[in-house]
C-alpha cells in the first residue's frame, strides 16, 4: 500500500476523505474545513502552517490519512512547547521546523489516524505512524508532535514509542436535561443565584440575540462576525488567521455545523460567538465584541452554548482551551493528550521525565478543581 505526500487537499476529493472513518462527522477534520483553510490563506508559508498531509491508497482508494503539517512556530496549536524551543536554542540547536498531527488552531480532540471502515485498521494505522516518522527523519526536523488524539490513536501511538502528554480542558456532559432550568436545578443555591443573576444582567440590558445555523446566516452577518473575531486579537494580541472568507466559506459548506449567536443592542450588533457541532457534541470557537455589556461573555460562549446542546439533544460541550471559570457553570475537568517524538536522544529523555513530573500535577490541578464543581452534594 503506497504511502503519498500531500501538500494540498484539493487534489484529494472532498468524497474520498471524509469517507474515511465511516463517514468523518467531526467538523474541524472534514474536507471542507481543511481544505478551506488551505484555500482561503489560513494556512501556508506565511503563518508557517505547510501542509504535508499522509494518505494511503489501496489502488485507486483513499484508504488512510493523518492531517500534517511542517511548522516553523508554535502558534496556534495550544499544546505548548515554547519552553522545549528555548531549550533547543540554548543548546546552539533548532526547534523548527517540526512536524505537527493536528487541526489548525483548534484544539479539539477527535481521531488523528484517518482509516476507512472496510480495511485492517491495525495494520494502515500502524503504516501511517510509521509513515510520519520516516518523514521527519527525512526532513531532519527536531519532532514529531501529535495534538488531541483522542484515546484510541494515544494508544496507538504510545505502542509505538511515543511520549504520552497530558492536558487538560473543561467539557459539559448533557445527562438528559429536560430543560435550562432543571441543569440549573443540579447547581447548589449559591452557584444558581449567581448564574441567573448573569443571565437576567444580559436580558435588562436590553441585548437582543439570534442564533443561526450556515443556511441563516448573510454575508453581512460573518462580515460583522470576522470584525468582531478580530477585534478579540487586536485587544489581547495574537495574529487573526481565519479570514472572513473562510467564515463565509464554513457557512456554506458546512451549513448543518454551524452555530453563530450573534448580539445587538438597539438595533446594532455588538457581540458574536461562533460553535461548531457533529451529530452529538458543540465546539465553541471564536467570540469578539463591539463594546462591553456585563455578563455578555458567558451569555454567547457559554449558556447560548449549553441552552443549545439540551434542546438538540447534544451530548457534550467543548467550549475551547483553558479558563478555570467554566468549572462554577457546570464544565468539568478532563484529560487531553498530545504525543512526542524527539530526534536528539538526550532531550528525548529529558522532556520524557518532565512529563512524567507534569502529568501527575495535572492529575493533582483536575482533581482540585473538581471539588469547585457547582453541583450539589450528594449524600453518600
């Protein structure tokens, strides 16, 4: 079975790929996603995303894939290992490039092995592992680094030789809530005032706000979303990637996917936050706003978010990276993963033992925050 190189996902169809995995319903690793950003700049020489996607073919068939790529940075991959590249540079040696298993600038777990259903998945899972490595030996880069593999593939990868990196993030979990109010009915009194208050806030200060999937949504209205998006950059730094034609371009490629709530306050919009969803989970994105409205923040990002999930009947809520505040609404603490592969043997060892070391203060942060959840006690 022929393992190819590929640098553009346009000449792979959008059908072949996401037949891969029965069908892939993931939004952030259908064609159309990263195809999209390779299509409408997000990605390539100038933000140091190159992609060097791996496929397998059996004949004719796209049967294996791992969506790669050649990085010359760290941004955008909220794994970080800026300290690893300052200690390569203090050795007199170079980090960058490396190679990164990933989905731009989104941090969402899911399968990082691609593989159709029909096939041995052993055995293609296996040669695309085998696959990346002898590519970075080939390109001499420093690393091999594979970002939110979900459990099966951390397996995988960790069979063949890999160093286990342990995150975390705050996920929601719908136990078949039949309504806002009966999640809220879960919360101790102290933590529900305190929610309520915040959504009563949004509501007297006369904000007005739409929910829209891709069909809904006008050019105008991801025109004023990509302002608002960027905005958020321009405010804490960073670099905006995603253009305002990739969020038209999500909008009408993956109209089913898409959630974007949107805020105005006496006629004009101010706010907007932008999700995507699969049959079973929502994945809050980007936010930005026009001014400062109290409580307006968790109103889009977050209970816009949760209200959503329970009425579709959504089973779970990714709200992104980081931010401890999502713990006293109800998102708990779970592990993520990231894999490693390092050429020089000595850093290899060295960063293996700090993992060892950072996983278990991990272990110690999740378990600390989980006594901060805002659900009720339970009697033993």
């Amino acid at each position: 079975m022929p393992l190819r190189l590929i640098h553009s996902l346009e000449t792979i169809s959008a059908e072949a790929w996401n037949a891969l995995n029965g069908g892939i319903r993931n939004p952030f690793l259908r064609h159309e996603f990263l195809s999209g950003l390779e299509r409408h700049g997000c990605v390539g020489d100038h933000w140091g995303w190159l992609p060097h996607h791996l496929a397998i073919y059996e004949g004719d068939q796209l049967i294996g894939a791992v969506p790669m790529y050649l990085k010359y940075n760290s941004y955008g991959e909220l794994v970080f290992d800026w300290n690893w590249a300052d200690a390569y540079q203090r050795a007199g040696l170079n980090y960058y490039p490396k190679l990164v298993a990933a989905v731009p600038y989104s941090p969402v777990s899911g399968p990082r092995l691609l593989v159709r259903n029909d096939v041995d998945s052993e055995a293609v899972t296996g040669q695309l592992i085998d696959g990346a490595l002898e590519l970075a030996r080939k390109l001499e880069v420093s690393s091999l680094h594979w970002l939110f593999p979900h459990d099966a593939d951390m397996q995988r990868l960790e069979r063949h030789g890999l160093m286990r990196r342990t995150g975390t993030q705050f996920h929601w979990h719908n136990r078949d809530y039949a309504g806002f109010d009966e999640y809220l009915a879960t919360f101790n009194a102290q933590k529900r005032k305190k929610l309520k208050r915040e959504r009563r806030r949004v509501a007297e200060q006369g904000i007005r706000i739409e929910v829209l999937d891709g069909h809904q949504a006008t050019a105008e209205q991801w025109q004023v979303f990509h302002h608002f998006y960027r905005s958020t950059f321009d405010k804490r730094g960073g670099y905006p990637t995603l253009s305002e034609a990739f969020f038209r371009h999500l909008g009408e490629s993956l109209p089913e996917s898409i959630v974007l709530v949107l805020a105005s306050y006496q006629g004009s919009y101010v706010a907007g936050a932008l999700s995507l969803r699969s049959d079973d989970t929502l994945y809050g994105r980007h936010w930005g706003c026009e001014e400062e409205f109290h409580s307006l923040h968790f109103e889009l990002c977050y209970y816009q978010g949760l209200d959503y999930c329970i009425k579709h009947g959504l089973q779970h809520f990714e709200p992104g990276a980081q931010g401890e505040h999502k713990v006293g609404r109800g998102f708990e603490p779970v592990p993520t993963w990231s894999a490693h592969w390092l050429a020089d043997l000595s850093f290899s060892n060295a960063i293996s033992d700090y993992l060892h070391h950072e996983q278990q203060g991990v272990r110690n942060y999740m378990q600390e925050l989980s006594r901060h959840l805002p659900f009720k006690k339970t009697e033993p």
